[in-house]
C-alpha cells in the first residue's frame, strides 16, 4: 500500500498547528478553517478529534500546563516537602512555560477546567502545602495566590512598557524617571529580576504566616 503523502491528522498535530498559530497571532487567530487551512486538510475532519473550538483551546492549554515541572512536589511517604523551595521551583518552571506561550495565558487564567494537566497540577500545589502541615483553605488560596502572580508576570513586560526616547520623560513633569527610556534595553533583566524578588516576597511572607500557625496563633 502506498504511503499517504501527508501525516495522517491527529489530535497531536492538530495541537501543535494551534499552538503554533496562537504563539504567532494570538487566540483570536484560531478557528477550524484557519487550522485546516494550515494542515492541508478539509474543515470537517477537525471534528473527527475535537468537537469544538474550545476543545482545541482546552487542548493547547493544557499542552503548556503539562510542560510545568512538578516533581518538587513528590515526597517518599512519611516525610514533609520542603514547601518553601518547592513553591519557588514551581513559580520558576511555571512562569517559564508561560512566558514561552503568552498568548495562551488569558485562556488559562480562566482555571484548570476539565484539562489533565492542569488539574495535576492544583492535585500536586494542594496536596503538596497540606502535607507540609498547611490547613487545606491555606492550601486553597496559597494555590491561587501563586497562580495570580504567576499569570499576571507571564501577560506582559514592565520594562517593554516604557519607550526608548528620553525625550518622554521631561525630568520637569518625571523627576524620577530619567532613567526610564533605558529599561526596554534591559528587559528581560528587569522582568525576570522583579518576578524573581516577589516570589522570593511571597514565599517569605508565607513562611511567617506558617511559623504563626505552628505557633498555635491565628492567621486568617
């Protein structure tokens, strides 16, 4: 039998061709035409893998979820994670998945859903904080508290939004700013730099927060 002269369509290629397509334009830029166009087929056999649009979607969101490493997470039995360095491993590698498919982020930001990959990884945050000796509704907002911070680095750049010209910055209306048409030069030190020193923030102020539960005071 003679061998087709393009890949047999899957759930696979039909994944990376939207991520592709989402990376490059953004959410807006997917329909099934579009992605049939772009893999040679005809509309109607998307639909022999996913029923909709938004099941292509929950699919490539999931796809980046699923590259967020969670193996700080796994204890042998009997022994605490060490929460605090597993929560700034985590932060890294999530943002880092992020931040390599921003445009995939709002889609995200609307929760794990149905998706595999996502709902491991809240399976992995809580369980993870409440065998570290957190109560279960700190472990709830500890999950999104992170989640917040880590989607909202992952949207945009501080540093991108100034421009380069000093002329926007008359130190008469900006005394403070005269050095500001410089960071869009310097950006992925700043962005990466000031998400780097709120997690290091937030996983300190947690750390207070664990040391008064232990304590035996109240922490709401």
């Amino acid at each position: 039998m003679a061998r087709p002269r393009k890949p047999l369509l899957s759930r696979d290629r039909i994944v990376t061709a939207a991520l592709a397509l989402v990376d490059a334009e953004g959410l807006a830029a997917v329909s099934t035409r579009r992605l049939a166009a772009e893999l040679g087929v005809s509309g109607p056999s998307l639909y022999n893998h996913f029923r909709t649009k938004d099941e292509i979607l929950d699919a490539v969101a999931d796809t980046v979820v699923g590259q967020v490493d969670l193996s700080m997470f796994a204890t042998a039995d009997g022994d605490r994670p060490d929460w605090p360095e597993a929560l700034l491993a985590w932060g890294r590698s999530y943002r880092a998945a992020l931040t390599a498919h921003p445009n995939i982020v709002p889609f995200l930001a609307q929760g794990p859903g149905r998706r595999p990959a996502g709902l491991r990884q809240a399976d992995a945050v809580f369980g993870g904080m409440v065998e570290a000796g957190w109560p279960p509704a700190h472990a709830t907002r500890i999950g999104a508290m992170m989640r917040y911070f880590v989607a909202g680095s992952a949207l945009g750049s501080f540093a991108r939004g100034f421009v380069g010209d000093p002329g926007v910055y008359d130190p008469a209306d900006y005394p403070h700013l005269g050095q500001a048409h410089l960071l869009p030069e310097h950006q992925r030190r700043v962005d990466e730099g000031a998400f780097e020193a709120g997690l290091r923030a937030l996983v300190d102020g947690l750390a207070l927060q664990y040391q008064r539960l232990r304590d035996g005071e109240p922490v709401t």
